[in-house]
C-alpha cells in the first residue's frame, strides 16, 4: 500500500487529468507558503479556478468534502491571495474542490466563496 503522500499525488494526478479532459487548462501544481498550499490552479474560458484536492478511502469520518472546513479556506484564500499578487489575471476567481472517496470523483464548482 503507497504511503500518504503518493496516494495524495496520485489523487492530485487524477483531478488534474478528470478537470483538463473537461477543458481547464493547468497553470500550476502545488502552490506552497508556510501558510498553505493549493493543489492546482487552472483556467477554464471564464474564471481562474484554485483546486483543493481531497482523498477518503470512505466516508467513515466525515470524508473528503467535509475535509474542507472554515479553517482550511481560509488557508486556500490566503494563499490564493498570494498568487494572485505576483500573478494577476483578468478573470473572475472559482475556488472548487475534488473530492475521491475510494474510486468515487465528485467535482464541486464555486465549492466556497471567500472575499479576495
């Protein structure tokens, strides 16, 4: 059985792939600050979209959606933040999430809304 970290990049691998054969177009991977982290930033024809990626063997406790709470949007905004200030784009922001629960893909658009 992989170790933690290679089964959150393989999870990372599949939404890259599930959201780029829907037409989003991959910016960049892994976004880090010590205050935190965004797994993909990418671009649909109308919004600059930041993905948080989330992986559950099951939905035991709580699973993967409910993995996203206040605290860790506001870790993403932060860091959304950030980039924008050295990266500025012309497009509204989406902030979405994937989440894997086993085999199971739910992709969640405009999954948060947090003021930029």
């Amino acid at each position: 059985m992989p170790n933690t970290r290679a089964r959150g990049l393989a999870a990372e691998d599949r939404a890259c792939t599930y959201l780029q054969a829907r037409g989003l177009k991959l910016l960049q991977r892994n976004y880090r600050l010590r205050s935190g982290e965004i797994d993909l930033i990418m671009r649909d024809d109308t919004h600059l979209v930041f993905v948080e990626v989330r992986y559950r063997n099951s939905k035991r406790y709580g699973g993967a959606l409910q993995s996203v709470d206040f605290r860790k949007q506001q870790r993403i905004m932060r860091t959304a933040q950030h980039f924008l200030l050295y990266n500025p784009y012309d497009l509204p922001v989406r902030f979405d999430v994937i989440a894997l629960e086993g085999q199971e893909l739910r992709w969640i658009q405009h999954a948060f809304e947090v003021e930029l």
